[in-house]
C-alpha cells in the first residue's frame, strides 16, 4: 500500500508560516539567553509538565482520569474508586516514558530510530498491553473516525524503514517544528502498534523539538477535535494545518517557559474580548488572526489570550505590507 501521501518533493505542501516561525525561533533565542536556568524552577516546570502532558496524551485516546486524578495516581499512588485499573496503568507507563524521554534529551545524543521508537511504545503499553509491548502489529486496524486506512501489517516494517530514511533526507532541510508536526503525522499514518500509537507519536515529536532546545509541547485534550481535523487533512495531502498546529503548541509551552524565567515586566495575556475593546480590530477577526498564527496567541482551556502589544505589531507589519 502506496502510505506517504504527502508527496515530500513538493515544497509548497511543507510549510511554516514564515511569521510564526520568527516568532519561535526569536522566543527560543530568548530562553537561550536566560540559561542556565533555575534548576529548581526547572525541576517544579518539569513535574508540572509531566503531569500535563500525561493528562492530556492519555485523555485524547479516551482516559477518563482528570488533571487532579492524574496527579493524585503519579504522585500519591492513590487509586480513583470508580475508575478503570487500565486508566491508572496508563498513567503510570506514560510517566515512565516521558522519564526516559527527559533522560535521552539530557544526554543530547539522541538519535530516531525504529529501535527507540520501539522503546518509547514498549514503556507506554508496558502494563496495559504485555503482549505487544514494543512490537509491531501483525494485523488489521482501523482508525476510528478516519477515511485514511494504515497499511497491510505485512507493509509495517517497510513502511517505518522508509520513514527513517525520510527523516534522515529531511532533519537539517525542515524548520525542527515542521520536521516534528511532519514525522508525528507519518508515524500515527503508519499506525505500526495495536494500541498506543497516538501516545507514542507525540512522545516522538517531542524527542525533535527538545533536541533543538524547545520545551516540551503538549496537545490538548479540549482541542482533539482539531487535532484530529488536522490529522485527517494531512492524510489528504495538506501538511499545512497540522504544522500550524503543532506550531501554536509549542509557542504555548515556550511562552509558559519565558513567563517564569524571564526577569522584569511581562505583557499581559489578555482574552481576545478585552483586546478588541482597545483596538479597531473586531473580536471575531482577532479569533481569526489567532487560529491562524498570525498574531501571537496561547489558549487555555477553550479561550483565546493575546497581547496588545501582539495586535500592535500586527497593525504594523500590515502597514509596512501595503
């Protein structure tokens, strides 16, 4: 089964805006210049992350345990009366695994492979799926909700060969987000494991970025919509929205990361409401600029924040445009 749709010789399909990717490349600057940084604020943005990013990988397959939940599990060993021993186990084995992701980052001499690859899905089904731990499947699937169909079992080694060999071809030509959004989306393509292919795909895309210095990104459970949206359009061939995507999660974590170490005043985050009132931009058309990645923006739960100062430079790059 012919799998990469995206054809990888056509430029204009593999595309960062290139304002967004100003925006990333002079925040990660910005946090370069602030280290070393605490390692006790490290240490507590860590652990917070951890719990974060566990939450929501495992909440977008189905995992019924909140945020709280998820905490109490990881950091208390308590078990939640009335929730599945398999959401408790998933919890655990994702921590494990971001454990060792932090460990292979902090040796900064990590290199993607099917091997590691292997690894990071043997940790995240390690109690849940025994059998098939760090195995390829050698059966059918189906993912739900999707037109797009992976490919014969007997294709699955072919086809994450062929993925290596992409990656190689294309580290040092794509921006390391586009690189991580486009190797997340041919990974969860593939989809070469029965079960925990979604977990392990993010957990791949972030080995990438944090490679190059970025924080860790962390997917949403209140956006899966989108996510899968944007899954779906890259199984069509449009490698744009889900690069966008991915692109607005890791602005997220690095404006997290700035707001706690930076030294001095920070602009202030404000909701897309409260903007519009001190500008002739219209709500609904700042939401737009905001989905789009053309201003700077972040969201929290399900509401847009931005800045005035990220409006103001808008205005200005559309004045220099004209």
């Amino acid at each position: 089964m012919a799998l990469f749709i995206v054809s990888c010789h056509n430029k204009n399909m593999l595309h960062l805006d290139p304002r967004i990717q100003k925006r990333l490349d002079e925040k990660l600057t910005k946090l370069n210049r602030l280290r070393p940084l605490s390692a006790t604020q490290v240490q507590k943005l860590r652990e917070q992350m951890e719990i974060e990013m566990t939450y929501n990988s495992n909440a977008i397959e189905g995992n019924s345990l909140t945020l709280r939940e998820t905490w109490l599990v990881l950091n208390e060993g308590i078990t939640i009366k009335g929730k599945p021993l398999k959401d408790h186990l998933e919890a655990k084995d994702h921590k494990e695994a971001l454990d060792f992701l932090y460990e292979l980052v902090s040796g900064k001499r990590c290199t993607i492979s099917e091997h590691l690859i292997r690894q990071l899905h043997q940790l995240v089904v390690k109690e849940t799926e025994r059998e098939w731990a760090g195995k390829y499947r050698d059966g059918a699937v189906i993912i739900g909700g999707a037109a797009h169909m992976p490919p014969d079992a007997l294709d699955v080694p072919r086809q994450m060969a062929k993925l290596m060999q992409w990656l190689k071809q294309n580290e040092r030509k794509l921006h390391t987000v586009e690189l991580s959004a486009v190797l997340h989306h041919k990974l969860a393509a593939i989809h070469p494991f029965f079960d925990g292919n979604g977990r392990t795909a993010r957990l791949v895309m972030n080995i990438i970025l944090m490679m190059k210095g970025f924080p860790l990104a962390i997917i949403l459970k209140n956006d899966r919509k989108k996510y899968y949206d944007v899954l779906q359009k890259a199984d069509g061939g449009d490698i744009v929205p889900i690069t966008l995507f991915i692109a607005q999660s890791v602005e997220r974590t690095l404006d997290l990361y700035l707001r706690t170490f930076a030294k001095g005043k920070q602009d202030q985050l404000l909701t897309l409401a409260d903007v519009s009132r001190d500008t002739k931009y219209g709500q609904k058309y700042i939401n737009l600029l905001a989905r789009t990645g053309r201003i700077f923006a972040v969201k929290r739960g399900r509401i847009w924040y931005t800045t005035k100062e990220a409006i103001e430079e808008y205005r200005k790059e559309r004045l220099r445009n004209r």
